[in-house]
C-alpha cells in the first residue's frame, strides 16, 4: 500500500508539517506520520501522477456532530457528498460526475473502510456505517488510477480509523440540535503493551427537516492492531451499524416545493414508507516485512447486512401478476480475500517498487419480495411475490511498478484484470410466474499508467491515463425493460478512459495548490430505460464525456488559520442519442435524448471553503462556504433544480479543567442565509418526485469530554 503520511510528504519537499489539532481530543504540538494508502505503493502523495485528497477527521473542530460523510468532505474537490436529509436511502456521492444516477446508496465508486471494501462485488456501496468517531482521515482517489481498484471504480473513497495513543485517551460527546436532532458518542483508545486500541460507539436519533423524516442510527466501530514482532503485524477491525427506524418522506415534484418545501409526499404516510438495515463486518490484515525489501499483506473480511423496505409500490401496480411486491427484505452475505506482495530495491541506480496481488470476493444474497398492503391496510407485508438467490463472484488479479528513473522523472504503470460473474436461481416458481434463473459473466483487463515530472522541490507536473470498467448491479439487472419476467442480463458493462493533467505547489511550508484537468469517455453507459410506478430498468445508451477541471489549496495560511477549499468544472454529456421510456414495457410512451443532453444529476459548477482559526485551548471559530450549480433531475432535461450558496459557522471553546482532561462546548448554525435550495435529487424518479429540499437555518450545539 501506499504508505507514507501527510508529514512524510512535507518533509519529503524538506518542509515541516503544520499541526492540525482537534481541540476537543488532545493537545498535541505536532502530528505523527499518517499512513496514506493511495495506489498500494509507498510514494509520497506530493509524488503521486494522481489527483489525490487526505483529509484529516475533526467533526468537532467545525462544531459538526460527525453523522454524515459529507461534514469530512469540505474543501476536496472534485467529490459531490450531498446530505439528502433522508437516512432511509443514504448519501448521495459522486467523483467528477460518476455515481450521480443513484437514486440510493452509492455507485460508481469504490468504498474502503480500514481496508475492508464497503462495496459489494456488484459494484453497489454503503457509506452508513462510517464512522466518525474514531477516524483519523479520509482519502479522496480520482481519475485515472481509481481503476486500479477493479469493478466500478470511477473514484475510490477510504475511511482509516486512528491507531491506539500511547497514553489512553476516552472522548464523550454529545450533540442537539434542530429537527429534534440529538447524539452521544464516545471514543476511547490507547495501547496494552504490544496492542493498540481503539474503540468507538454512538447513537443519533432525529425527527428529521420534513414530516415523516424519523430516524434512529447506532453505529460501533473497533480496530486492534498488534505489533508481533519481526516485522509482523496483524490489524482486527470489526464495526456494526444498527438502524431499526428511518422513515423515508420520498421526493417532492416542483409544485409541491414551491408550495411548501417542508410537505411530505402523500404516499409516504399512506404506505407509511420506511427502512431497516442492520450489518456487522469482520476483517483482519496480515503484514509481514522481510530483511530483503520484500512484504507480504493477505486481507479477510466477512459481513452480513440485513435490508426491510416499504416501498410505496400503487395497489393496483402491485395486483400485477409479474409484481415483485412493494416490500423488499435482503439478507446478504459477504467477503473477500486479497493478498499481494511488494517488492522494493533498485533498477539502473534507481528506486523502483513492485506490486503483484490478487482477490477473490463474493456476495450472497436472499431477495424476497411481498405486497405492501393486506386487503385494505397499507404499508405492511403481504403476500410473498419474489423469492430469490442472487449471487456474484470476483476473481481479480492486479500489478502495479514504481520507477523513479531519472533525478527529475518518474514513471508510474499498472494493470488489473477482473472476471464477475452473477448468477441468479428462482425460487418462486407458480403458473404465471416462470422460472427466471439465469447467469451472465463480465471481465476486463484494465492498464493505467501515468508519468511525472519535478523541476524543483516543491513543483510537481504529471500526466496519466487509464481504461475502466462498471458493469451492473443486481439493482440495475433487477427488471427487464420489456415487461418480461427475469432478470435483464442483456446488459453490457460501461467501458471508460479517463485522461488527467495535473500540477502540485507547495507554496509555503504549509501551503499547498493542486490543479487538474480530466476527461473521461465511456461506452455503453448505463442509463435509465423505464421508469414506472417507483421501478427502474436499464439500458446501455451509447457514449457519454465526463471533462472539466479542479482546483485545492489546503494548508495554514498563517499561525493558528487553517483553509481548505476545493472548486471543480465539470462538463458531462450524453454523446450518442437514445430514447427514454415512460411505460413497461416500452412501447407507449418514447422520450427522445439528443446527443449533447447533460447527464442528470451532475453540476457543472461546485466547490466548498472552510476557514478555521483557533488553536487547542480557548476559542476556535470555523467559517464553511458552498456553492453547486444547477443540475438536471432526467435524461431529458425537462426539469432542474436551481443552483445554491450556503453559509455555516461555528464558535467553540475548550476549557482545560486539569492537566489530563478538557471540556470543549460548541455552537454551530448552518444554512445561515435561510435560504430555501434543493439538497439532492432523485434521478429520473417515475412520479415526478425528483426534489429532496434541503434544511432551513439549523443549529448545534455540542460538548466534549477528553480525559
């Protein structure tokens, strides 16, 4: 993996790192080295011919009580993390364009969390059980070197909780705020002689901006590493996330906003739509070091995620004879296995570093699907209408070579190759409902190379370019689009080509701009067909282009002013004309896309800045800035939802109550402008329901306990 830190980065541009201090955990006058595992090879990231983000987790040095991804987001460009202020579908994620068709979940984008993948072999991801609390950083992969991580990898994003402190250190937080918004949380870790520690358990209830918004999240987190000796080590991380209740309000049409953006959809009460996940993940690392520059890693995991959803599937829709009911019940069983060695030594005088794993992973999955209604009563189970195994298999082998060939030059190439295979088996087989088993099997060879160039110690110039692959997932393969039972193995996989230019400036010691420009083109991109009575089926829709260009400075401005700002233009169209659908099957109603639509769901403008100023003890104020364009909310651009700037502050103070312990108190208000924007979409969304307001003017107000 790629392993050395944001301090080993500076001092590798022979600058020292600034201190970046949550004030509400310790009082440490400078950071340690923090490992970055970027491209699984020890570069520097200042060395990287990739565009690469590492941000530090500090929910309460911004007054932020740590529930959502996006709180950790700010100021990285490139990535869109919308809060959909709906916790029965998740967060909305997307990297230069890539995963904004999800109407739920994440897609597109390779999950990490520790190391443990949080996306299935099918490509779809979940981003709900990340925690917060014991985190250190986030990393931010995109462009061309995101394939490197295999299926659907148009951006990898990696969630790293902290190691164990030498001195033990426990956290209580506590947080409440609008909307009947309330959290607890503690944290506590350390080290047992060759153990470190850390663990991390919180709840979060709320009553939610809009009616029928009620939501309940407990989320643990646990991560052992133990120091074997000989260069051993070996990392346990086991994390749970229990959500009995999240009510799901549903999306709005335009006339409901613009009467009352607070409103809930009347089939949302009538079918009383709502959703319960429970999962809980085990994986282990195994990392050897050898004398002759050699190491080893092997990697395990195993999790089971539990799904029951009450859709608000129409009656009439659901007496359908090939209905696969309104209510959805997943049980999903999962894991992997990766290993690959490393090999560092010299070529011609020269660094280089080599990479050779392989990984297996596998999803099995009970679908079972039931009527949302018993007679007249709504919003219950019903009578059984979809049983079935859906299964999938990865095999996937991965190279990757490192050589710093010349004083100013360095050359960076890799290669993956990925074999999936789905397969499903019927289980509900009646008269009028035939036997709809079946399997398809998608594989592709992936190469990526990029090549840089350093004309002093702090300029980095780099080029890179890469081959991906996406291909569906069972949620796309769900429906066929001609009204037939089955599932729609006709799909092809999305192939893409992702070219990047890009620039690194440390202008100070502690000052850095990063600038980019990309452009990726795809083939058979998946899109919407038919989209009827809250279902989706798919279709490959001809070319599309992602291109634009990011900009980042992060970094101290100044002693004890702190700036992390990210803006990116982005350009994404539909490049081959199709047509849309209204009906299932599609013979009824045919929408024309022209070539040259803008792909729904994408900004061609976004960017956000937070400014910090403030040191470990006393007053800490933070200012966040953001801004999105206006986006599409369908494949034929008939509607949108108007762009936003948003404003959020915070002041805190951190008291030192005696030498070992602290107490931080925190206010925030967000949305400071009251203005009224569009938080998310819901992409082609059948009922015209494609808007998910955002909040009015919020606060937060929070307290921490650090001894």
């Amino acid at each position: 993996m790629l392993c050395l830190g944001l301090a080993q980065q500076r001092l590798a541009a022979q600058e020292p790192v600034p201190a970046r201090v949550d004030p509400a955990r310790s009082a440490p006058t400078s950071l340690p080295a923090v490992q970055v595992h970027a491209v699984r090879l020890d570069i520097p990231p200042f060395d990287l011919p990739a565009a690469l983000s590492v941000v530090q987790v500090a929910p309460a040095a911004a007054g932020q009580p740590g529930v959502n991804l996006s709180e950790a987001l700010v100021g990285v460009p490139g990535i869109l993390a919308r809060d959909r202020q709906n916790y029965a579908q998740d967060a909305q994620i997307s990297i230069r364009g890539f995963g904004s068709r999800a109407t739920f979940g994440v897609r597109s984008i390779r999950l990490y969390v520790d190391g443990i993948p949080a996306t299935l072999p099918d490509g779809q991801g979940q981003v709900s059980h990340f925690n917060l609390d014991s985190a250190d950083r986030v990393e931010v992969l995109r462009g061309p070197f995101s394939v490197l991580y295999g299926n659907a990898a148009g951006g990898v994003v990696q969630l790293w909780s902290a190691e164990g402190t030498p001195t033990p250190v426990t956290t209580l937080g506590m947080n409440a705020g609008s909307n009947d918004a309330f959290r607890y949380s503690v944290d506590t870790r350390g080290t047992l002689g060759p153990v470190d520690y850390n663990i991390a358990g919180s709840e979060f209830l709320s009553g939610g901006y809009r009616p029928h918004s009620r939501v309940r999240r407990e989320s643990d987190n646990a991560r052992f590493g133990m120091d074997l000796g000989d260069g051993k080590k070996l990392t346990i991380v086991a994390n749970r996330l229990n959500q009995p209740i999240s009510q799901d309000a549903l999306g709005l049409t335009r006339e409901q906003v613009d009467a009352d953006p607070r409103q809930v959809a009347s089939a949302a009460t009538q079918y009383n739509t709502r959703k319960s996940i429970l999962q809980n993940q085990l994986g282990a690392i195994y990392e050897q070091r050898l004398d002759s520059g050699d190491q080893w890693r092997a990697m395990g995991y195993f999790g089971q995620r539990s799904i029951l959803q009450y859709q608000s599937i129409p009656v009439g829709v659901e007496r359908s004879p090939l209905s696969p009911g309104g209510v959805v019940a997943l049980d999903t069983d999962y894991g992997g296995l990766d290993t690959r060695w490393t090999h560092t030594g010299q070529l011609a005088g020269r660094d280089v570093e080599f990479v050779l794993g392989a990984s297996i992973d596998g999803q099995r999955q009970h679908r079972r699907g039931y009527n949302n209604f018993i007679g007249n009563t709504l919003g219950v189970i019903g009578a059984l209408r979809r049983n079935e195994d859906d299964n999938v298999d990865s095999v996937d082998e991965y190279a990757q070579w490192y050589w710093h060939f010349a004083e100013q030059w360095s050359l960076l190439l890799g290669a993956r190759h990925d074999d999936v295979r789905f397969s499903a088996r019927d289980l509900h087989i009646t008269a009028i409902n035939p036997d709809d088993s079946g399997g398809v099997s998608y594989a592709a060879t992936t190469p990526v190379a990029g090549l840089e160039f350093r004309p002093g110690h702090d300029l980095r110039f780099y080029i890179s370019y890469g081959k991906g692959f996406e291909t569906p997932s069972f949620n796309e393969l769900g429906y066929r689009s001609d009204g037939l039972p089955g599932l729609a193995f006709n799909l092809r996989p999305a192939l893409s080509r992702h070219l990047e230019l890009g620039a690194k400036w440390q202008i100070t010691r502690a000052l850095e701009f990063d600038a980019a420009a990309f452009g990726s083109d795809t083939r058979d991109e998946l899109a919407v067909r038919t989209s009827e009575s809250g279902r989706s089926t798919y279709q490959n829709v001809g070319d599309t282009r992602r291109q634009g260009v990011e900009f980042s400075l992060t970094g101290q401005l100044a002693d004890s002013w702190q700036v992390s700002a990210g803006f990116t233009h982005l350009q994404a169209r539909f490049r081959s004309a199709f047509l849309a659908c209204r009906s299932t099957p599609c013979t009824m109603v045919t929408m024309p896309v022209a070539a040259g639509t803008r792909i729904p769901g994408v900004p061609e403008n976004y960017g956000s800045l937070r400014i910090q100023h403030g040191s470990d003890l006393g007053w800490h104020e933070s200012l966040d800035l953001t801004g999105v364009g206006s986006v599409t909310v369908n494949d034929t651009a008939t509607q949108q939802a108007a762009g936003y700037g948003l404003i959020g502050m915070d002041a805190s103070y951190t008291f030192a109550l005696a030498a070992s312990t602290r107490l931080q108190l925190s206010a925030r208000v967000d949305n400071l402008g009251n203005r009224r924007y569009i938080g998310s979409v819901i992409v082609n969304d059948s009922n015209g329901r494609y808007f998910e307001p955002g909040p009015g003017r919020t606060w937060m107000l929070g307290a921490r306990l650090v001894f």
